[in-house]
C-alpha cells in the first residue's frame, strides 16, 4: 500500500496523543486534522486550573506549529465537518472545504449536558468543557457576585473551587447525597465537604434543579435558581448570576451516525478501534467500546496507543493486509485507573472499586482532624482499590500493587501507612 492521507476530526487529547503516537516517521505521506474550535490544541484537562488562575493559555498549549510541521500534519481551525461520504472517501466542511481521505479517525470527543430545565437557553449559562466557556466565564467574572454549579462530580468540584478562587460566592449542588459518587464513598466525601465549606462554598448535596429565573427579554439575564432538596420536596430559591452545569457529557457521534457508521451510545469500535466501516476509526471520549464509554483520558492514552501501532503497521508502504504480522498489535483492554481531584490543596485520588462487597475485606485509617482518609480494598489479599484523602503520596504505590495483582499479606500490617514502612 503507497503513502496515503490521514484525516484527524477533532483536535482534543485523543487526536494529539494518536499524533504524539505515530511519531515523525508514520507511513501518510500528509495527515490533515480538522477542528471546529478557532485557536490550538490545548490541554482539556487543565480548564481547571486555567479557569482558577493556576496557568496560562500558553502553558496548556503543548505542541509548536513546528511541531506539526516536521510530522506533516496540516491543522486547520474552525473547521466544522459536517459529512461524510465514505463512498468517495471524502470529509465535507461546514465550509464546504473537502478532504479525502485514505484512514479517517473520529476524535470528536464529547459536549456538555445540559438538562432541559426552564430558563437553560437564557444568558450566562454554560457547560464546563471546552476554552470557550472559561473564557465565557473569566470575561464575565467582574459583573458575577454569585455563580451556581451544578453537579459536584470530579469537574463540578474544579469548577466550584475555581471560581471561588475569585472571591465570588458559590453555591455547589448535588442530587446524590455523596459528593463525586463515582470516586469517592461517604466518609470521603464528607472530608471533601467540610474542605469546601471551609473555602467559603456554598455545598447542597442531596438537591436538583428545578428551574432558572432570568430577566425578561432581549437580556434573558439569570437572576436566579430554584432548586429541590430531593428527599422532603422542599424547593429553595438561590440569587445567582451564572449557572455553571457539570452534569455530564454526550459522545459526539452523530455524524458517524448519520455515515451510516454503528454507534450506540458512542462510535462503536473493535479492540483495534476500528468502527464499523473500512478505513475508519475512533477513539477518545466519542467511542464506545464493549458497551463503555469514556470520561478520562488514562484509556484514551492506552487507545491512541493501540491506534497508532494499528495504523503504522496497516498503512505502510508494500503492506498489503494486516493480518500476516509476526508480532501480534496490542489490543484495547478495559482497565481500572487512577482519578485524582485536581484542587490545590485538596489531595483525593481514588482507584479501582471503592465500595466493599461481600468478597472483598477494608483496610482503612480515619483522622478526620486532620483530614486523612485511607482505605484499602482487598480481594482475596490483592488490592482492587483504594481511595486516599488528604495525603495520596502513596496512592500510585497502591496504584501499581493493584496493577500487578500479587498478595499484599506479608505488606498487611503497615500497608495503610505507605511504601516507607513496608
Ligand atoms: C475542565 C475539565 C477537566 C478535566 N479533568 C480531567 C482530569 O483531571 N483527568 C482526566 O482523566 N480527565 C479529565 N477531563 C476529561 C478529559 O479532558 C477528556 O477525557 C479528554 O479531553 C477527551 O479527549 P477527546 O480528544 O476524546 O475529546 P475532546 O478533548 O473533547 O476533543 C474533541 C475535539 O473535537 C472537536 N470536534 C467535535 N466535533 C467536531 C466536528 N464535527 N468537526 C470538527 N471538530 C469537531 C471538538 O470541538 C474538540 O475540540 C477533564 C475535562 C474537562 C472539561
């Protein structure tokens, strides 16, 4: 097979790390990367901090034009696709620019969800996802006495933190009684909570949006948010002039969807992230895989690794079939990770399974003075997870021990108290 033309859509963490990947001597002889975003790939992941004054745009921006330019790999910005036409092997532009294309990957990653509550379309609403809409909020920042966010998951909580770093109230609310449920158990969370409160936020667990008031027309102006706390249908009324939500997000897959591409909740794809049509693949926070679908990037990392191995072997020259390769392409396997909480001042990583079940045994230490919390998860004397609070120096330890699944008895005694005494 001769050189051939990579097409990229989306121009987040996947598409660059399939790109860091490949390396400079990948086998296309040009690699086109479409994004609908106006500036450079940035760092998502670090939103956070940029939107609590942490960093800079420059810092979370890690590749040079000269970086692209020795790989071959032609960017080109606000570039909405909106088709595909995988008869003739073409990417169609908003624009109406085209590219063909020889391999295409989806990398279109996800958008905010926003629930259809009255009052959402109104101004000074946004998502937390993308450069748009901490710009959006740090541009407005100086007319904002009061901001609200919605869901305390892992972004909620950066969301909620950053914008108190401002010196502007906050109100943080949550419809599970435990805050960031998907990492953390009660006791952690109440640690979390008490950190938040202590910084001045406003902390509601245990409560859902019902509506947002906003002025009338033209402004449409939010003035304010009526919220329910769950369990005794009390409603409150809260004055707040920017609703921040992290209620999750939604696979941007509709336009493989519309190609004729499988999707479910995601772009569907084989261990190898190739979807249903030749030629195409996916990878990042838009495909589903065995029935998952992603919201952190330590399996995008492991995908575009796989992607990668998967195109340079496919696609070089004189290689006619990828099925005749001595050495077998690694294969995408769903793993546990480690999610930390990226707020200064605040360590919580959390690993694995955190919650006991009738197999597994809990290790755990508990100074709530001081704000530490650890707990370790055993199976049959393997760590399955682990949740650190207040001092996670050790959690990639556990992390590893995890990873490797040997017994842990002869570390038993002195485990919780971290690598230095075992
Ligand atoms: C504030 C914030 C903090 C986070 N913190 C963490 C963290 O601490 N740890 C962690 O593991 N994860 C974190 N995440 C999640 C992580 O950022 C995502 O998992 C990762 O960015 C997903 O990468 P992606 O490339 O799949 O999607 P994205 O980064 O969303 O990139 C997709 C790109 O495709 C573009 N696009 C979409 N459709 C089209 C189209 N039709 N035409 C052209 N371009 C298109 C989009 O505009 C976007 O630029 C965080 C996310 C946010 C928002």
């Amino acid at each position: 097979m001769a050189s051939k033309t990579l097409v990229i859509i989306g121009n987040g963490l996947a598409a660059n790390r399939v790109l860091e990947q490949l390396g400079e001597t990948h086998p296309f002889n040009a690699i086109h990367v479409l994004s609908d975003e106006p500036v450079a790939h940035y760092n998502r992941i670090m939103l956070s901090p940029l939107l609590a004054g942490e960093t800079t745009l420059n810092t979370i921006t890690p590749h040079t034009e000269a970086w692209y330019q020795r790989k071959l790999i032609a960017v080109y910005l606000n570039q909405n696709v909106a088709h595909i036409d995988t008869d003739r092997q073409q990417v169609i532009c908003g624009s109406g620019n085209r590219f063909a294309y020889d391999a295409l990957i989806f990398a279109t990653g996800s958008r905010s969800f926003i629930p259809e509550i009255p009052g959402s379309e109104s101004t000074n609403v946004v998502g937390f996802r993308s450069l748009h809409d901490v710009k959006t909020i740090l541009e407005r920042l100086a007319e904002i006495q009061h901001a609200t966010v919605i869901g305390a998951g892992l972004l909620g909580v950066e969301a909620a933190t950053g914008l108190r770093s401002h010196g502007i109230q906050v109100t943080l609310l949550h419809r599970n009684p435990v805050l960031m449920n998907r990492q953390l158990d009660a006791t952690a969370s109440a640690l979390l909570k008490k950190e938040l409160l202590n910084r001045g936020i406003d902390v509601r667990t245990g409560c859902s949006p019902l509506e947002l008031c906003c002025d009338d027309a033209p402004a449409r102006q939010i003035n304010g948010i009526i919220f329910e706390q769950t369990d005794h249908h009390i409603r409150q009324h809260q004055n707040t002039d920017l609703v921040v939500f992290a209620t999750g997000i939604i696979a941007n897959k509709e336009l493989a969807d519309n190609a004729g591409i499988h999707c479910g909740s995601g772009i569907q794809v084989d261990a190898l992230m190739r979807t249903s049509h030749p030629h195409i693949y996916a990878l990042g926070e838009c495909c589903e895989f065995n029935g998952n679908t992603y919201g952190l990037v330590a399996p995008i990392w492991e995908q575009a690794s796989v992607l990668a191995q998967y195109l340079r072997h496919y696609y070089q020259p004189c290689q006619q079939s990828p099925v005749n390769t001595a050495e077998p392409l690694p294969r995408y396997q769903e793993q546990h990770h480690l999610t930390k909480l990226k707020v200064s001042g605040v360590d919580i990583h959390s690993l694995g399974q955190f919650e006991p079940d009738s197999s597994t045994e809990v290790l755990q230490l508990l100074d709530e003075h001081a704000g530490i919390y650890k707990k370790i998860l055993l199976r049959d004397d393997r760590i399955v997870g682990a949740l650190c609070v207040g001092d996670a120096t050790d959690s990639h330890w556990y992390y590893e021990l995890m990873q490797q699944g040997d017994s842990v008895t002869a570390l038993r005694p002195t485990l919780l108290f971290g690598k230095a005494y075992c």
